[in-house]
C-alpha cells in the first residue's frame, strides 16, 4: 500500500471515530442532563456549579475511555464494522452511567442530583457577589459519582481488551 492510500485510510478513520466520539459526548451529556435535576447547561455555564462540572468531566472522561478501548479493540476491522462497534460500547457505556446513577440516586438519602448540584453550605448569604454564590464549595458525594463514572468507562474498556 502507498503512503498516499495509507494517509487517506487513516484520515477516514480519524474523522468517524472523531464525529462519533463528539457524538456520543454530547449523547452522555443529555443523558447525564436527564438524570439530574434542572437544567444542567445552565449550571456549569451561567451558575459555574462546580458540582456539575465535577459530574459532567467525570462522565466525559470515563466515555474517552470506554471509546477508546472500543477503538483499540477492533483492529482490522472495516471502519464501517468499527464505528458500529465503537457506538454501541459508547451507547452501553452512557447507559451503565446513567444506571449508576439512578441506583446511587435510589439508595441514599434525598434525591441525589438535588443535593449534589444544589449544595450550598459554604456559600455566604445575602452579599450581593454572584461569583463566589455561584462557586460556593461543592457536596463531597460528588467524588463518588465522579469516580464511579471514570471507573465504569475504565472497566468497559479493560472488557473489551480481553
């Protein structure tokens, strides 16, 4: 095979396993939005809820994971029988997520995404600065949810190494 040949093959695999890894981030980040209370968007980018941000980073960095172990675990496939793979891992991944989520939400007290993203023992009271209401410390249950969805994308790609 060329170098030319061999440069186009691997621009085509780089661009779809780059689409459909942009789209199954933004397919985790609507569900991740749905499992939580309120509007998430809103709360990483107009409150800069640092809860939020903590779930939405953890969530995204343990789908890289789980992509790429899907990526890895398919070589010399046809790039077509590739990205379906890889879709699917990602579309399990985003569900076992979710799931953990809800099964986290079920077996502690309050509704979970209420007191994660709604936290606010450290913010002051009534002075008038936005920034640090909004930047107030976060719930420390947020670091289990957050480990528990860089440890699920983690494990789904160590699955599919085998």
């Amino acid at each position: 095979m060329d170098s030319l040949t061999l440069l186009r093959e691997n621009l085509a695999d780089l661009t779809s396993y780059s689409l459909l890894a942009v789209g199954l981030l933004l397919l985790g980040f609507l569900g991740l939005e749905l499992v939580t209370p309120g509007n998430l968007r809103n709360k990483i980018w107009r409150e800069g809820n640092r809860s939020a941000v903590i779930l939405a980073v953890a969530q995204s960095l343990g789908l890289i994971f789980a992509l790429a172990g899907g990526i890895a675990a398919d070589p010399g496939l046809p790039l077509w029988r590739g990205i379906v793979n890889t879709a699917v891992y990602g579309v399990v991944t985003i569900a076992l997520m979710m799931f953990s989520f809800v099964l986290i939400d079920l077996l502690t007290p309050g509704r979970l995404g209420a007191v994660l993203l709604d936290h606010d023992d450290a913010r002051p009271e009534d002075d008038g600065d936005d920034v640090a209401e909004s930047t107030g410390r976060h719930h420390p249950a947020v670091w289990l949810n957050a480990v528990i969805f860089v440890a699920i994308g983690l494990f789904v790609s160590a699955a599919l190494s085998l």
